[in-house]
C-alpha cells in the first residue's frame, strides 16, 4: 500500500506515537510505502522545528532534525501532479491532494479532505482506517 501522509498525520506519529505513528512503524518494517513531495518535507520540517514541540522531544530525547531525517529517510519523493483547485475552503491541502495522484490512498485527520472522501479514485481516509486496511 502507498500512502501520502498529510502534515499533522505524520507530526502526530513522530511526537506522539498513536495510531499514526504505527503507520510510520509500518513504513520502517516495509509493510507500507510512504509517498511525500519536496512542499510537503518543507511544510513538516517547519512545523517540527517550531517552538512548542521543544518539550516533547527532549522528553523522548530526540530533536526536530533527527525525526525530520528519519521520516525523510523512508518516503520515497514524487513530484506533485498539476491539478486545478480541490479543497476550496483550504487551498493549502491541495498539495496533499496534488502529491497523491502518485499514491494510493491519502491518509489524514483533517475534516477538509476528508470532506471530498477521494480524488480521482484515490481514498481520502483517518489514519485509524488505513491501520485497519492493513490489517487485512
């Protein structure tokens, strides 16, 4: 299975662990692909490097550069494909949707792209859902 994680999906895995972190766990033992472009890598490492998360890490005796490398480490870079506007109340998500059409599901908790439920046959599914498809 191929999967595009969006941004919250995967700092909730790498700080929290969670459900979204077995799909991150998934990726290392190669059970799951992961798919990411160079706007997403960009937006995650900006968000892990913020402030608030400074707690967090040094609690797992971790930092922001050392997750940021790791996740870059397993997804494999795909360019985003040209696609006109999609999520019309959050612009900034059509890059998940536009990084996608190189995947096979896109997985996220964020209640705009899971509003459109899929895009061009390409679920838009929780993370607790793409666990289970696993599963199977």
């Amino acid at each position: 299975m191929r999967l595009v994680l969006d941004t919250n999906t995967v700092v909730s895995g790498l700080v929290w662990g969670g459900v979204p972190g077995q799909l991150i766990d998934s990726a290392v033992a190669s059970t799951v692909h992961l798919i990411a472009s160079l706007p997403l890598l960009d937006e995650l490492q900006a968000v892990l490097f913020r402030k608030k998360f400074a707690g967090q890490f040094a609690a797992q005796e971790t930092n922001a550069g050392t997750l940021f490398e790791g996740y870059a480490a397993l997804v494999q870079l795909v360019v985003p494909a040209e696609i006109g506007p999609v999520i019309l109340a959050d612009p900034d998500d059509d890059i998940v949707v536009a990084t996608a059409v190189a995947g096979d599901a896109i997985v996220s908790g964020d209640s705009h792209l899971l509003a459109i439920g899929e895009y061009r046959g390409i679920p838009i599914i929780t993370p607790a859902t793409a666990v289970r498809r696993l599963a199977v």
